[in-house]
C-alpha cells in the first residue's frame, strides 16, 4: 500500500495546492516532494509541440555540470528527450519513469552516452498532461548516480498522489500564461527539418522526407523495428531507409550519424 500522508504533508499538501496559481508554488512543491522522498533535480518546464520548451522553475543540487546539461538541454537536447516527444498522453495526464517511455534503443544512444549521462542522473521520473493552449505541462524528478535509483515504495507514493499533483501543475501553468516575460521563446524547428537542413547545407547530401524521420527516430534511440512500428511502416521498409542515410553520409553507426549532427541538436 502507498505511504499514507502525515499531519506534516497534509499541511505541505494544502500549502502547496493553495499557491498553486501564484509565484510560490514551486518552493512548496519542493518541500511536499521533498518529504517523501530524496531528489537532487526538480523541473517544471511547458513543453511545446513546435517550438522549444519553456523553463519556469528549477531546482538542482550545486553542480556545474548539471547547470551546463541544463543549458544544453534547452538550446536543442530536448529534441532528443523521451518525455519531450512523447504523444500518447491522455486528458488527464500521468506519471511515468524515463525507462518506461524510453525508446527500446535509448540505453545505448550516442545521446544517453554524450549527454544524459554526462549529467550523471541515473533516474528520473516525469509527470505530464496537456494544457488548454496544447503544450505539455513537465515536472520532472531526477536522482544522480550516487544517490541510487528511487525505491519501489517511492515511485508507488508519488503514483498514488500523482493526480493531485498534475492538476496542480495543470493550474500553475495556466496561472504562469497570464503573467507577463521578458524570455523570448528560441527559434522552433522540427527534428527532422534541422536533420535535412544540415545535410544539404553543411555536408551537401539531399536525405528524403522518410530517411529524415528515420534518422531523427535512431538518434532519439528507436531501433528499426521500433521506427518502423513508430512511422507505421514495414521492417524491411526502415532498414532500407537507415542503410540509404548511412551509404549517403559515408557513416556506418549510431555514433557516426550522431556526431554529424550534435553541433545543431
């Protein structure tokens, strides 16, 4: 059975949920998650379907490598992320482990190898769900190597309480809309557009529509059955495609294809 809430987190709870349409919320979600169990990253960031996400708090334990990631992150790693481009969430929203909704190749990804784990974050949790405006609303909860995976008994709290602590995100993010920011949003292009833009520009190859899915798809981590299940399309069909990107870039692996495009990512 889930831990149940003490007086304590009743109280955190309430606090968090009667702030959670002004500026404080983020400091009193932190100490509600903070009860219940050790983090050394939390994020809420709005997710848009065509443009680059939004950060609107943050929390990370004072180390320069994670505020780098972090920054790297927003200038174009998110394309690769497994919680940015996920697209089979409900009305409701839901909470899920990065090992859940990763692609069945992700582990073994050149961006798993060159950036996540750089970060050195070896666990993560998301919970997302749709806003009226169509973006996605993102906390997410992460644990360093040290730290250790979370516990059983901690992803089975926070699943429990997980709808309370959407819909709280769900109003803070509405809330956030109406205020006024300075930030101007980063230019927005799809993965596979900056996939064909850069081949022809830079390496002078013309990949066609398909082979620019396919490549965008293997560097987020899909395998070939897993891209060609993703774009509705045979086996053979994907394995064609990715030996054409690779016969017309002159590479032979994941990590080749990676290299020639981390620059813009």
């Amino acid at each position: 059975m889930p831990e149940k809430l003490s007086q304590r987190d009743v109280v955190r709870l309430r606090k968090a949920m009667a702030n959670s349409q002004n500026d404080s919320f983020f400091k009193h979600l932190k100490n509600l998650l903070r009860a219940k169990l050790r983090f050394d990253t939390l994020l809420i960031l709005q997710f848009n379907p065509n443009g680059a996400p939004r950060f609107l708090d943050g929390w990370l334990r004072r180390t320069a490598m994670l505020q780098v990631a972090m920054e790297q992150y927003l200038m174009g790693a998110y394309r690769l992320d497994p919680f940015y481009q996920f697209d089979t969430l409900n009305e409701a929203g839901a909470m899920y482990r990065l090992s859940e909704i990763a692609p069945d190749r992700f582990f073994t990804s050149e961006y798993d190898l060159q950036y996540y784990r750089q970060t050195k974050l070896c666990d993560e949790i998301g919970l997302l769900i749709p806003l009226p405006s169509g973006d996605i609303a993102h906390i997410s909860i992460s644990r360093r190597e040290e730290t250790r995976p979370f516990r059983r008994k901690e992803l089975q709290c926070l699943r429990h309480f997980s709808p309370i602590l959407l819909e709280m995100l769900k109003a803070h993010c509405i809330y956030r809309a109406t205020q006024p920011t300075t930030i101007a949003p980063l230019p927005a292009r799809h993965l596979s557009q900056i996939i064909q833009t850069e081949a022809a520009e830079a390496l002078g190859v013309k990949l066609t529509k398909r082979e620019t899915q396919i490549a965008g798809l293997v560097l987020q981590g899909h395998s070939n059955a897993s891209a060609a299940l993703k774009l509705g399309m045979a086996y053979e069909t994907a394995k064609v495609h990715r030996r054409n990107i690779y016969r017309k870039l002159n590479i032979s692996s994941q990590q080749e294809l990676f290299s020639l495009f981390k620059e813009v990512l």
